[in-house]
C-alpha cells in the first residue's frame, strides 16, 4: 500500500514550438493520458523507484548519492525530480515511487515531464514541502535540463501542472505568467486529432541544442536578450546570417501566431478559423525552424487533403506527432488516409488518437 496516487498528463502544445527558450508564449492543453506515481515515505534515507512500463527493473540509491548515481535511461527522470529537491535543501528522508502511466513514449506529447510532474507533485504532498506550482515547475525542468540532460525550456512541465479541463493554457515565458483560455471544440463539432508518426525523437540529441544555441546568437546580434523583444518581423531581415535569419523569423512569428489564437479563442472566434494559423506553423517549422521530417510533413499533407481545417508538427521535431483540426464527422476518414499513405510510403503505421483539455497534475488517490 501507498501512501497516496498522484497522476501528471502528457500535452499537445496548439500552438508555440520553440518558444519557451526564447522567453515567447505557447498554448498547450493537457491530454488525458497520465503518469500515476504511488508514492510512500520511508526513513532509511533511500530512494526506490519501479515503472509497469519496465517490468523487472528497479532501482534503489541513497538520496544523497543521487548526483553520482550510475543510473541510466528512464529513471533518471524520476531520480532527478528527488535529487532536486534534495540539492535545494527540501529534506526527502526516503521515498518508494512507483510508476504506470499511458502517455505515449517519444511522440512528442512529454512523457518525460509527466513522469517528472507526476513525482514532484507526489514528492511535494507526501513531504509537505512550501513550493509554489511555479518552483515545482522549475525542480521539473532542472531534473530535465541537468539531471537527464535535455536542455528543454519549460514548456512540457507549465502544462502538466498548470493545464485545467475545457481550457487550453497561454504561457508566457517572458514575464512568467500564464492565463486559463476556454477552449470548446467539441461545441463547434470539431476535433484535435492526434497522430503520432511512430517515429521517436530524442531531445537529448544535439539538434535541439543547437537550435537553441542558435537563436541566443540571433539575439545577440539583433542585440536584444532574447528573441521575444523582437515584434516587429522586419527586424529579422536585418540579420546577416541566413541560418540566424530562418531560425529567428520562425521564433517572432511563431509568438504573434499564438498570440493571435489565443485572442481568437477568447474573443469567441470560430475555432475554424485557427486552422489555417496551424498550417502556416507547420511551414515555418518545416523551412525556417528546420525540425520537422519527410513523415511529419506527409502526415500534414495528407489530412489538409483530406479536408483538415489545419495541421501541424507538434513538440521539438525530429519525430513525433502532428495534430489536425478536424470536423468532428471526417476525424476517422482522415486519420485512415494518413495510415494509407503512410503504408504506401514504406513508413512505420502511425497510431491516432482524439484529444480532449484534460486536467493538470493533481492527487487521485
Ligand atoms: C520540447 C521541449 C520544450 C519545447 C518544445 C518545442 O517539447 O521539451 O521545452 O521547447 O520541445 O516547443
């Protein structure tokens, strides 16, 4: 027996990829898929962790080995969360934690920072630390960026813990602040189809570093501390650098396209007209980001021909998932022609499911 469950969602961002690092705006919905952690204190100072996704692997290290441990793969997720909140003098006696969850492993819909969400929140409950959603946050991202290595923004771990149901979550990285959206599809009889391309990415390879590294020096030359102070798109052609000039037109247009959905959806828009906003994402993440690949972009294709009112890749790239804004009648139809397509190009089969905003990190149990 536990002492309590604690669950944290994957996301599917709508709109604002590669924003985050960039001090932007993002608006992302939680899915319904979780990871549940079943968490207990103990008093022996250790730290257990097991996983029903890794049958017959567990691990056990002492909290305050953690920083040297000579652990590897997914548990460093989960370890990192404790080490954090160890390193920042939150005393973690000993916990048993164990895992089963249903987001989609690599698919761009952050089962890492579910993991990540699930354990802080259980870590934060079962000890009564004082930490703020905003800190947890930040523990979330620091066991990611240090622990595990990808060097990610915050985007993944703001939407676990913050997302509420019916609503899609503007984020603004820049002043830290963020805003509940109302967001109804279902009431304008549509749908946010998911497809995940079954081609897994890895945040820890060096594109997304790089990607990174690359919009801190269009910063600095266009001699602003991070791309979000740039509104007006002109100033991009002032950089001499190609590359720079594709990366960062990519970031400030990207921030005035969220910034417009979320005006749209609050001012009670049809939902429709934020299809044609997707698809021109999915340009600029195509050509000037340069993150997505040959069965993202048929993925994207195939469901504007088959009548998506827009689509686009979704997370970092490299892989993953798109999502298409569908009628509610032809979500079927148009996730079948991508599998045909997909078959027909020699590709993995694709695995398609319909996302609903669902609730943020929260006990269960
Ligand atoms: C990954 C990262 C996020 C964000 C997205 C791209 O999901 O974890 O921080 O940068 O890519 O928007």
């Amino acid at each position: 027996m536990s002492d309590g469950v604690w669950a944290a969602p994957g996301r599917v961002n709508i709109i604002g990829e590669h924003t985050d690092y960039n001090g932007g705006y993002a608006l992302p919905i939680a899915l319904p898929h979780v990871v549940r952690c079943a968490g207990s204190t103990t008093t022996d100072g250790r730290v257990r962790v097991t996983s029903r996704q890794h049958e017959g692997e567990r691990f056990e290290v002492a909290v305050d080995e953690l920083a040297d441990a000579p652990v590897s793969g997914w548990v460093r997720y989960p370890l990192g969360v404790v080490h954090e909140f160890h390193r920042r003098g939150h005393r973690i006696t000993g916990a048993t934690l164990d895992l089963d969850g249903n987001v989609p492993i690599g698919a761009g819909l952050s089962s890492s920072a579910a993991i990540e969400c699930s354990v802080a929140v259980a870590l934060r409950d079962l000890f009564e630390f004082p930490v703020s959603d905003a800190e947890l946050i930040d523990i979330s991202r620091a066991a990611e960026n240090d622990y595990v290595g990808a060097p990610t923004g915050s985007l993944d771990q703001s939407a676990s813990i913050l997302c509420t149901a019916d609503h899609a979550l503007l984020l603004d990285f820049g002043e830290n602040g963020h805003d509940q959206v109302a967001f109804d599809l279902a009431a304008a009889g549509l749908e946010l189809l998911i497809i995940d391309t079954n081609t897994p990415h890895a945040l820890v390879d060096g594109e997304y570093a790089q990607r990174r590294e690359q919009c801190e020096s269009a910063a600095t030359a266009l001699g602003v501390r991070s791309l979000r102070e740039i509104t007006d798109i002109r100033a991009v052609d002032t950089l001499v650098d190609p590359v720079l000039r594709r990366r960062a037109r990519h970031v400030v247009s990207e921030n005035a396209r969220v910034l417009a959905i979320a005006d749209a959806l609050r001012t009670g828009a049809d939902p429709r007209t934020i299809g044609p906003v997707l698809t021109v994402a999915h340009a600029s993440l195509r050509d000037d980001f340069e993150v997505s690949t040959a069965q993202l972009d048929t993925a994207v294709t195939t469901a504007l021909e088959e009548g998506a009112h827009g689509a686009r890749m979704v997370g970092g790239g490299f892989g993953g998932s798109i999502v298409a804004l569908t009628e509610r009648d032809s979500t079927e139809r148009i996730a079948d022609a991508v599998e045909k397509r997909f078959h027909a190009s020699g590709f993995a089969a694709p695995r398609w499911f319909v996302a609903v905003p669902s609730p943020g990190a929260r006990r269960i149990s």
